[in-house]
C-alpha cells in the first residue's frame, strides 16, 4: 500500500522563494496525512509558462539553485523520507541530438528529491508548440525516463516513473518507455491551462495512458492565473485498468490523497540503465535509481485542504470560476490591491463588475459611472441597482463637460459633431477618466469588452477598450448573458441577492453613443454572430466552409471582413482570461498587414 | 554559360494575385535581359511570414492553385523557357517522421516552374524557431533536395539545386546534401528580416555555404515591410569559391543578374533519385529532373531595375532606409494614404515626422501641434520650424482647455491637480485629439517613442503611446539623434535644406508635462541608459553579468526594475520596424506576471 498525495498549488511565475515555500508547505501537510509519494505540478519552482525567460542564463541558474534549496531544505524539517517529484527549469548539460541547440539549452525538468538531495532529474520529452504553447522556442527535449524504487509500506519496493504533461498527449515516448520498464506507478506533473471541456478530455487521456503504460497514472496540475491563462487544476489518479482513484478540485488549492495498491517491484531484477525504443522514432533510455528506507517521518500537521473527490462544477460555474481565478490571480501576482471599472447599466460591465467582486472583494471594486448625453435613464438606474446590491465604491462622472471641451476645439480642424468620430470620442474620454483615476489610487482598470466584441472590432481604442486586464474578453455575447444568469440563480439558490440587476440582463444591447443606437443596427442578433464566429474564428473554417455549415453568405463575407479587419485593434487590447479553445492572444496569430479575402465560392 | 536573375520584389503578405503578378512582371524582365533562370524569395506567393494563416485550409489551397497558375500563365506569356524557382505555402502529402503533424500540414517550399508546369518542389528542411520566427508552430520540414537539369548555353546541361533560407544557416542537411549531389548551383529562396549588421553576417554565410557545397550560391532576399518586419534585399550571387559575382541593392525590388560560368553536369551520369546522409542526423532524397530544351524566348521589354552591384549604404543610411520602408509599406499595404503625428518640438517626433515625409511625401503628413501650460516657446518655434521645412500639413490645438475640463470634474473625486496622473492626463489628451482627427479624416497615427522609452515605461499608455505605427520604437535615443544628424548631413550634401531644426537635435530632452521638466529628472544620461539597455535588453544579461560589465550597480538595479514593471504598456504599443538584434515585439516575449527579481551579487 503506497499513500500517494498530488498538490496542486498555485505557483507564481518568477517568484522562485514563494514557489519554494509552497514545494515545502505542502509537502508538509502531505506527510502529516501519511503519503509518502508527494507530485507537483510542472515547473512549480518558476511558474507556468516563463516565457522569455527561460532564455536567461541568470535565471535557470537561479531555478537550479533554488532546487537543491528545495531538497536540502525538506530534509532539514524532517520531510527527507518523502519522494518529492516537482518541476522546474533545468539546462541539458550535453548536446541534444538533432535539436542545433548548443549546450546547455534550456529543459522543462522534473526531478525526484529524498533525502536532502535532488535524486534524479528528467526533461519533457514531447514539447507543445501549437496553440498557446512555443516550447520548441526554449526548450530541448529530454530522453530518459526516470524510475526510482521507493521502499513502500510492508517492507515491499515499488517502482515509479516520471513524465511530464505534454509527453502524455502524444503518442510514444515516455509512457511507452514506462511500459519497458515494468513501473508499477507513472507520476505526471503538468501545467494545463482550462478550456471548456478540457476536463472530460484529460480523463479520458489519463485513463488511455494508465492502460498502455501498464501502471496507475498520477496527474497533478496547477492551479491559478497566469496573465491570460488559467490553470484549473483537476488533478486525477487512476488505476492501471483506467479506474478513477481519486480526483482533485477545480481551481482551487488541494492535495488529493488517495492510497493505492501496487504491484511490489522484482527484487531479482537488476535496476540497471537500460535503452529502449520509444515508438515514436526516438529512444530514451530508463535511468534507475533505488531510494534507502526513509528515516522516522514525523507527525507534523493535520492534512488540510485534503481528500479523494470533490463535487465537479457545471460548464457556466467552470467558466465563472476560470474567470474569477484570472482576474484574482492577474490583481494578487501582480500586487494590485482593487480594481476600477466603468459601469455603464449594461451587461457587459455589470458581468465584469461582479467577476470582479467574486474575485477580490466588493470593498476593492471602484465603478465609475459616466453618463453621456446620449445616457438612457435606466442605464444609470441599472448601474446605481448594481452598485447598491454588490456594495461597489461608486461615483459618478457625467463626460458631456470634456466631450464639449474637445468639440470645441476639434470643430475648427474639421471634426464632425455626429458619426463613428463623434461616438469614439465619447468612448475615450471615458477612457481618459478611467486611466486618471486608476493613476491616482493604483487600482487595476479592467476592460469590459466581450469576445464577440472583440471579434467585430465594436469597440474603440482606447475608449472601452483601455485597461490592464479583460476579464471577459474570451466570452462570447450570448455566453456573457449566460453566466450573468447563472450567477443570478446561484446567488438565489444561496438565499443571497441576485448581484446583477434583471434589467441589465434583459434590455437590448446599446453602446449608446447616438440617439436610440442599438448593437443590432451594426451587427448581426448575437444568437446568429456568435454561431458565425465560432465556426470561423475558433474552427478556422474558411468562406465555403462556412456557407457549406449553414451560415448566411452575405453575412459571411461581412462579418470575415470585419474579423479580419479589426486585428490591430486586438493587438493592442489586454489580456484575459482564456476559456475557449481558441482565445485572441497566444492561440491566434494573424498578421495585421494582410490582403488575404477568403474567396466567394462560384 | 548561365544567365541567371535574382530578383528581390516586395511581396504582400495574403494578396495571392497581386503576388502572383510580380512574379509574371519580373520574369519578363529577366527574360528581356536574357536570363534563363530567375529566382524569387521564400514564400513569394503568399508573403511572410503568414503566420496562422498558414493554418487556415482555405489559405493553403489558394496558395497551391495560385503557383500552377502562375506556371500555366508564364507559359502563355511565353516565359516557359525560363525556369523560374519561387517560394510559396504547400501541405505535405505523406506523414512527416517525427513530428507528430498529421497528413496535409503546411510547408515552407518552393517550385521550379518550366514549361508551364509545376516540374519540382520540394520544403525548406530546418525551421528557424527563435527570435522573430515560430515555424515550428507552422511546417513539417522538408527532406528532399530537388536537382534540375536544365539546357544551358551551347548545348551543355547544369544541374542546379534548390534550398530555402536557413537551409543555409544551420549545419548539414540540403546544403551538404548539394554537395553529394554534384550540383554547379544552389538556388536560394529567402525572407530573411533586416538587422543592424547582419548584410555581412549574411554574406560569410553564403561565401562559407558555397564552399562547403562546392557550388555557386544564388541568395535572393525579399524586400519591403510587413508589420514589425523589413526585408532588405540585399541578395547576393557567389562562386562556388566564394568569390563575390553579384549583390543587390538594400530596401529595393531589382533584379540582380550575372552570367555563371558552371560546370557541365555529367552527362554518363543517369539522373535518378537518391538517399543521402544529409548530416545532421536526417536522411535526405536527392530528387532529379531533367528539363526539356526550352522553345523560344521572345525578346520582351527591357532589363530595368537590372545590375550587378549598387552602393553600398553606410550603417545610418541603412537603419534609416529600413525605417522609411517600414512606414511605407504599413501605409500602403494597410491601404492608407496619409499619416498623422503629433509635433511636440522634441527630436523623437521631428524625426518621426521626417521619416513619415521620405516614406510617404509630405503631402500626406498631417501633424497636431498640442501646446500644454508647460511647453515652452521654443517647443512651439521648433515645431513650427519643421513644418515649414518640409512642407507638412499643421494644425494647433492647445490642450489646456480640455486638461481643464477633466480636472474640473475628476478634483472632487481625489484627482491630484499635479504629479504623474496629471501628466499623464496632459499625454492622454493629446492621444484623445489624434485619435480624433485620425478617425475624421483615415489617416494613420504614428506614435514617437523611442526604444529608450519604450523600455524604460517612461512614456504614457494610450497618450503618447496612442496610435497604429510606432516608427522609432527599436531606435534607441542616442541613435535617434545620429540618426537626425545623418539625415541633415545627407540634405546639406545634396544641397537641400536639413528637414529636421538644429535646435530640436541640440536641446536638452523634456516631455514638458511638468514646470522645467527634464528627461534626466527621471532617467540618467540617455548614453549612459542606453549602453545599459544595450546588456540588458538585448544581451540578456543579468544583473550580476550587468555589473561585471561595468555599469553602476544602483543604476543597475533601477533600470532593470522600471524595464520588469513596463512589460505591460509594451504589450499594448502598436508595431514598429525591427532594426535591432531583438525588438519589442516578436524578439522579446516576457510574462506580464513575473515576480522574478535578479538577485543583487554579494
């Protein structure tokens, strides 16, 4: 019987003293909950993704020395008989074949430490680098397998492999170099971001894998924001048969502790290095290393935060909790302490809004209401509503004065009083008061543009679109109605007041920056846009495709163009939080300098 | 004897027709001069880079049917006697080994077309994935080699061979392939970015390349801007000693042409395909074709835009040239006709403005003149000063009652009537008015930051920093200047007046948002600070390297700091033409979110 604990923490990328403290904190708690195997998640000593960072040589330097910290440090607080399996920032000491990377290239490394020592160190073996992932862009891949001998509970010894996250998703590699080397037991440290759905698409992996590896699999992922991604954690342990053992919370912090039943490793076999042939082209060579009986592990604390199972959230709470995560982590990492906003009545901002004081608190939530002339009254009922029910700071700054002011003087050089310049102008000096006012009292400014938005380029630079971080920015229109409800409900179901107004959720959309505008005399009804983009934007369907799936032609040819038109406005928008497949950031790379008009099908 | 034409054209990026033009318009010209071999850059047919349009299926497809089109068009046009080698996007058929793409994934390749065919193609085998490039994310390599045979001069046949770009820049692979295939040419597609210095890197490289595959060595660069990207030209023709032939001009479309005189292909030898050990731990297929003797070629048009060497331009004329075509083409490409900045006096703008007249006359430069309480008369004569000088359109409007506006409604809210925010403020403002006057009118904005700045964070986001085309943002202030003083010299030796105010280069820098305000208030000595970002930035040394360099520690300390905390405003700067070694933008990609703090040395 072997108690196995995965914690999946929420590490800081950068902040290698606090993601040391959480390695030991956390290890701490395991061991008082008796498990004496412990899985981080990748690269939990320097956070997920560095980025360009990875390419400082004073920075790997220094995730290598806080690794040996690490091992040394456990030790020093009893925790040396725990096998601790964490992820950091490694160089590849020799020359990686076929890679042209010189010596000592950067690896996204696990390493096993025991006894005050860093036991054995891995690198990642298959290396993403597609969607919001560049790792060929840093890394080199490793090709070894680590498998370490632990003597378990009964005087019995059970052999443990390691890999990392991506060496999962494809196909040979480690998992099949597992299965060569007869572990009873693979550990997987990862750095997942969330996507919709992505949940149900890692079981199954976990599952698949355990089986073809021949061993019980062990997934521990982050949780956490980091700028627009945000890991959910969801740890899973499984069987050898495929059979779920234990599973973690989503976006919370959490040692998930399950006790499994593995078979003891042949003491007659040899543990020798051993070559094997990968499948996948390549072959890594198992490296065996055997681990002395731990000393006495004392009791230290009680195993908090722990368990097997906790109940799964549905898809609006998933996305709800992704996006409050994002903006909590976007506001705590980067040491802001409140947050400021424009509430205009209207859905998106009052969405924004309430994110917002899940996230870090209605007391550190500032909204400025800024009525224009062309302000509908129950856009400044609906917004003071929203206020009153969430206890939001709030004040109020009628822009019709500065508005006047510009107009005045841009009147002369030819600028005209009503059209699309006129409505821009409205939209940036609200911009202007947001920005001042953040700069005086170091709030955060989040932007309240949705995805569809985004999409469309119906928005103004500058205007609403300034700020330091958009929390809805991957939510489409009709899904921002979604979660608006189904936070309402929530909050009914608590016994709690509905914290957005029902009038906010129900009136048409209007940007009112004319008399009587609506979204509709511009775009499409949202039901019909939001399908549109879908297919376009996250499935990348070309002209034909989309018209060949149902879409309105003259639609199509609109909408693409105004896609593809408004990319330099996205350029320059914040990041989000992303909960779709396909986000506008790090997933989607288009040139703004671009003549390419998907053609009319004859 | 082999007439062959390289010919360096300005590709767009998308506009497959437009593309597919250049390439018919060129040939004709290289054939009216006799040549009997042309070749275009790396992906000449769709642009580059594509980014995730190389994804998009749709995209793909037209890419493949526009190549044939071409060929069947060159031969209607009665070019089908040239054998014509040009890059575009192509899917590979079969499954690449080892890289875990599926069937039909994009490549970088390129085609011999003869004859009206498409006769031969074959995929760029080492993909760069560093600095500005991200192939891996795009294309399977390549791993054959194609070797034509074509009918040259007095009966004789030369085998010519065909690689792409950095096929050349790393070891093994198509260029040792040449080699064992005996090849009298290699013929090189190239999109190869503008960088300080790198025309010489560039040259050993070809020099070293025709060496080792004992071959000439025919490298045709593409030129123009596409976004953050400028090609130079600059192609270059080399013995297979290394002896120069023939090199292009920088930043403009020519056709470069020299007669080789090339080794016989063996005519015993029987042309069949073959695997050779490509070096670099690949195997790569030799692919022969012979070509049918050519019918007649017409005499056409002229060979304009023809040579064989042009001057050479001097290290400020080349980094100038570099930034005027970037502006050019983010102009015309985007499809606007006229650019707008604002003119504060200071020397960032004056040679924004001036860049801005050279790229796109002064005709189509508007530039704002925004007077603060603070700016000081000679601001307002110096501004004044340029305009005239070069002939730009020039409005003023004072932002004092606007600033007044904002203050008036933003004092009872706690807004300070001085320090930053109010600054910032004044930035804004004037960021509202370009905006204002761009949208009224469709002109472009340019912002005028330098790298300094742009580093530094000393700069206001969506004030100064507002706008689509950031000219200066890879210009360093010291460079600035040289750059200012160099553009002056060259008018005065041409016997032009010097466009850009003596005062304006001589005076001492100020944003002038503040009484008496001077840049080294807040930054040291702009030599001093750029020597310092030189390490930082671009060598990525950390602090402790930064030290050992020489540079004082406390300084060290502050400016690594304010370059760490301005991430942020960079993410949100509109693009600019790279000049450097690596650039804000696709050069440099740091999280936002990072608590990495480089430790003081003890």
């Amino acid at each position: 019987m072997l108690r196995i604990a995965l914690a999946q923490v929420n590490a800081t990328v950068g902040d290698l003293d606090g993601n040391a403290e959480l390695i030991v904190e956390w290890t701490r708690r395991a061991a008082g909950g008796g498990s004496r195997v412990v899985v981080f998640p990748e690269m939990v000593l320097t956070g997920y993704p560095v980025e360009d960072l990875a390419l400082r040589a004073s920075f790997v330097e220094a995730s290598i020395a806080a690794l040996h910290g690490v091992a040394a440090r456990l030790d020093a607080e009893g925790l040396g008989g725990i096998a601790v399996v964490a992820g950091y920032l490694d160089r590849r000491k020799d020359l990686a074949p076929r890679t042209g990377l010189p010596i000592g290239a950067p690896q996204d490394a696990a390493a096993l430490l025991y006894g005050g020592r860093v036991v054995v160190t891995s690198a990642k073996h298959h290396l993403p680098n597609y969607g919001v992932f560049d790792e060929f862009r840093y890394f080199v891949p490793g090709d070894t397998l680590p498998v370490f001998r632990l003597p378990a509970d009964g005087g019995e010894e059970v052999d443990i492999a390691i890999a990392i996250c991506e060496d999962l998703w494809q196909d040979g590699g480690p998992v099949a170099a597992c299965r060569r080397a007869g572990a009873a037991l693979l550990v997987v440290p990862n750095a997942s971001p969330y996507e919709r759905g992505k949940d149900d698409v890692r079981l199954d992996l976990c599952v698949r894998r355990a089986r073809e590896a021949g061993a019980a699999l062990a997934y521990a992922n982050m949780i956490g924001g980091q700028d627009e991604l945000v890991f959910d954690g969801d740890s899973i342990l499984v069987a050898a048969d495929g059979a779920l053992l234990a599973r973690g919370p989503q976006f919370e912090e959490a040692l998930v502790v399950a006790d499994l039943d593995l078979p003891a490793a042949d003491p007659g076999r040899t543990p020798a290095d051993q070559p094997v042939d990968a499948g996948d082209g390549t072959t890594i060579t198992i490296r065996r290393v055997t681990l002395a009986p731990p000393p006495e592990i004392p009791e230290i604390v009680g195993p908090e935060g722990t368990g097997m199972f906790w109940p799964r959230l549905s898809d609006p709470a998933e996305v709800y909790a992704a996006l409050v995560t994002g903006v909590r982590d976007y506001v705590a990492k980067n040491r802001f302490r409140s947050a400021i906003l424009a509430l205009s009545g209207g859905i998106d901002s009052a969405l924004t809004a309430t994110i917002a004081a899940d996230a870090i608190g209605p007391g550190n939530v500032y909204v400025v209401l800024m009525p224009s002339r062309y302000s509908s009254d129950h856009s400044v009922i609906d917004a003071e509503d929203l206020v009153k029910r969430q206890g939001l700071h709030a004040v109020t700054i009628p822009i019709a004065p500065m508005v006047d002011a510009f107009g005045q003087e841009l009147t002369p050089a030819g600028f005209p009083e009503t059209g699309l310049p006129a409505e821009n102008l409205q939209a940036r000096v609200r911009g202007v008061v947001l920005m001042a006012l953040s700069n005086a009292a170091g709030h955060l400014v989040l932007t309240t543009g949705n995805k569809s938005e985004l999409a469309t380029g119906y928005s103004t630079l500058y205007g609403d679109s300034a700020g330091g971080f958009g929390p809805i920015k991957d939510v489409p229109k009709t899904l921002v109605w979604e979660l608006s409800r189904w936070r309402n409900a929530e909050a009914e179901r608590q016994g709690a007041t509905p914290p957005i107004p029902e009038n906010s959720i129900a009136k048409p959309p209007s940007a009112e920056l004319a008399p009587g505008q609506m979204d509709t005399d511009s775009l499409p009804p949202y039901e019909v846009l939001d399908a549109l983009l879908d297919d376009y934007v996250e499935k990348d369907m070309g002209t034909a495709e989309l018209i060949a799936a149902g879409h309105d032609p003259a639609l199509v040819e609109r909408v693409v163009r105004m896609v593809d038109a408004a990319e330099y406005k996205r350029r320059q928008y914040p990041p989000g939080p992303k909960i779709s497949q396909k986000n506008f950031g790090r997933d989607r790379r288009l040139p703004i300098t671009n003549r390419w008009r998907e053609p009319r099908p004859s």
